[in-house]
C-alpha cells in the first residue's frame, strides 16, 4: 500500500512539472505602444509592428501569403492550436476573451458572477500569456451593444487590471460597436487600465479619425473589424431586405475606406479585416471575403493591394451590374408568381479567363440577429434557372407569394469568384 502510495506521489509530481513546464515553455515576444511624431506606433520586440489583420482563423496560410500579419479571434476556443499555427506561418494574434453580454442576459449589477467571470478569464490569461504569437487581449466584443448599465466598463476595467498583474508583456483592449461619445467618456473615466482602444465600423470607416476626435479620444486605437457597408446601413426594400453590394462594389468601398482612414491616421496602429472566412449573416456572402467553397472575392485581391502594395497576378471576375426583369435591385423588384423573368449580367475577367455562372435561389432570411450572432442559413429552392449563356438567364419565379433572393457565383476556374444578388418580392 505504501509503495503504490509513493507511485502515485511520484506520478502526481511529475504531472505538476508537465503542467508547470508547458505553461512557461514558451517565450512571450513583448509587446508596446509608444506615442511618435503626433500618434503612436505599436512595437513588437523593439521593433515599429503596423497590424494588417483579418477577422477569423481560417485560411491563415493564405493570409500570412498574401501580405498580412495578424488575425483576431472572439474567445481562446482551440487557443492552442491557433497561436501555434500563427507563430509557424509568422503571424501574431489578438486573442479575444469571451465576455458576458447584457443583450444575452448577464447581470453587471451580479457581483458573484461579475468575480467568478474575472477568475475564469484570468486562467484564460495565464493559460496563454506566454505564447510568442500573442500580441494583444481583447476584453469581449461589442459589449456596448443593446446594453444599459454602464458597470460593464467597471468589469472591464477589472479584468484589464487583472491582465496587467498576470502578462506583464502584451497590451490590453476592449472592442466598441461604432464610435459613441457616451462610450468613449465611460472608457477614459472607468477603464484607465486599457492600454488602446478597438472600434468596429462598417460603413462609416472612412470618417473614423474625425468621428474619434469628435469624441473625445486622442488615445491610440484599432479598427478590429470593418468591412462592406452593413446591412443595417443599407437600402432597405418595402418588404425590410437589405440590398447587398457585390463583390465588386465591395472591393471599391474597402480600399477607398481603409485608404482614407486606416492607412492615414497616425493614431491608428492597424487593423482587422472582416471577415476572414465565410458565414450567413442576412446572406451567405454579406460579410465573408470567400465562398463556402473557400473562392477568393475581388475584395481579397484589394486586401493584398493594401497589405503589400502589388496586385495579385489572377485578379477575380468583375461584375458590373445583375438586372432582373430589366430592373436594378434599387428598383424594389415585384414579380408574379409562376412566370419566366430575364436575367442580364454584365461581367469581365481582367486575365480574359472563361467565366462561369452558377445560380442560387433562396426564400429571404428569417432568421436575423444582432451583434453577429449565429444565424441559419435559409434553404434553398429548387429553382428553374435556364443559362442561355453567361450574360443571360431565364428565371421562373416560385409559386409561392413572398420575399425571395438570387443569388450569382461567377468562378474564373482558378478560385477567384465575383458575387451579386438580387432581392425581389413575388406577389
């Protein structure tokens, strides 16, 4: 009995080393923002890091590829596993940490739950501190979001104070939606302990600097998403769709946006793109810069643009305009029930590569949250689609009276694809 006794303190010892050892394994690179020539600038190992970032862990390899340095995730799921792949392709990550909502229920006004959240991050932080390609903590996503208690920012405060005594070596932030003054004035008053702040804007990018001056806040910051203009921000039909821009029209809104604000303002230490990846949030191609078959949008070639300063040598399709019924999706589309409509597409391919269309019908979403929340992704219908060639198709409308929405994939063959939709109402 005695002897199995000492085997299982012997085991138990050296499990406590394993554990103790992988956790300081690792060799943090530090990282701090020091303020120059009227901004700031990030330094990662001494040396001036500008962050040319993406949204998502997907595809990292063709991100590390294409220019970019970064990506940024929403909670330390598979936290393992994503820092040590960034650190293999020389990428860094802002890690975020999975914070309470009160738009999902969370009380701030819950002292005990408010304490043992800040004791389940801290493991979290101490957890992954150490790992080379950390660079930043994020404090949750969007907490000021449908939110009316302001106590959240004390929790917050309290959780980049705890960051600040567990990880000496990486700064902290916490992510707004927008730019708000009421925001910025609780973040300068109760979050003294954040070290930069991180905002999230969409169609509004381009007016950053001045809306952030307006507000207040001469600190340094990051643009930790921003992409197409929402779909809160978007023309809305009489039947409550947002209109979608395509591909195209995304690709000219990123780069004149983050050309007029990002890659201007020495206040800004980089950014975010979003959405590295592919999701259904009121479409299936609103937000992802690639398909669901992992294709390359127009807007990937402008983020290469951006990150690097070349074109990729395969640009993808550009499409110029989809007309259904001879009519715009700005024309607010009504069509009967059961009839054949024509599809016009006006389409090129910079490399002359032959062009090939795929269709897709889909009733409109149901299904909408906020906050990028999940969302499913509304089933298709088996739609009568006739290609008579590239630029014209014929459309038989559904039975049924309701919303519905085509869809348009136009592939080049090499993986780069453009993408419009068209929403109407058969009535």
């Amino acid at each position: 009995m005695i002897r199995y006794s000492k085997i299982i303190l012997i085991i138990l010892f050296l499990v406590g080393i394993h554990t103790v050892y992988s956790q300081n394994n690792y060799n943090p690179v530090k990282t701090t923002i020091i303020a120059k020539d009227s901004g700031f600038i990030l330094m990662r190992a001494g040396r001036p890091y500008f962050i040319k970032g993406a949204g998502g862990t997907n595809y990292s390899d063709r991100l590390a590829k294409y220019g970019g340095n970064s990506i940024r995730t929403w909670d330390t799921r598979n936290g393992e596993a994503v820092l040590n792949k960034a650190d293999s392709l020389g990428l860094t990550v802002t890690m975020g940490l999975n914070v309470a909502r009160e738009r999902h229920g969370f009380n701030y006004d819950d002292m005990v739950a408010v304490k043992q959240q800040l004791e389940v991050l801290r493991q979290e932080v101490y957890k992954y501190k150490n790992y080379p390609a950390l660079l930043i903590w994020g404090i949750g996503n969007e907490l000021n979001l449908e939110y009316k208690n302001p106590k959240v920012w004390d929790a917050v405060n309290d959780i980049a104070k705890m960051i600040h005594q567990e990880d000496p070596n990486h700064p902290v932030t916490t992510m707004l939606a927008g730019v708000n003054k009421r925001e910025i004035e609780y973040i300068k008053t109760r979050c003294p302990d954040l070290d930069l702040l991180s905002v999230q804007v969409y169609g509004g990018l381009a007016k950053v600097p001045q809306a952030l001056h307006a507000a207040g806040w001469e600190g340094p910051y990051m643009v930790t998403e921003w992409g197409p203009t929402g779909h809160w921000e978007s023309i809305q039909t009489p039947w409550k769709a947002a209109i979608e821009e395509t591909s195209s029209q995304k690709a000219a809104v990123y780069k004149s946006r983050y050309e007029a604000s990002i890659k201007l303002d020495k206040h800004c230490v980089g950014s975010y793109v979003f959405l590295w990846g592919q999701k259904q949030e009121r479409t299936p191609t609103w937000y992802g810069l690639f398909t669901e078959q992992g294709e390359e949008s127009e807007v990937i070639d402008v983020m290469q643009y951006l990150w690097n300063g070349s074109w990729p040598q395969n640009r993808a399709p550009h499409i110029d305009s989809l007309l259904l019924d001879n009519k715009k999706a700005t024309d607010f589309i009504y069509l009967q029930p059961d009839k054949d409509y024509i599809i016009n597409v006006f389409a090129s391919d910079p490399n002359q590569n032959k062009m090939t269309a795929r269709w897709e019908l889909l009733p409109e979403s149901t299904d909408l949250k906020n906050g990028g929340d999940r969302e499913s992704r509304p089933e298709a219908i088996r739609a009568s689609i006739i290609e008579k060639n590239l630029n014209e198709a014929v459309l038989k409308t559904p039975k049924t009276e309701g919303p519905y929405r085509l869809f348009l994939y136009i592939s080049d063959g090499h993986n780069k694809v453009a993408t419009a939709n068209i929403p109407f109402y058969v009535k």
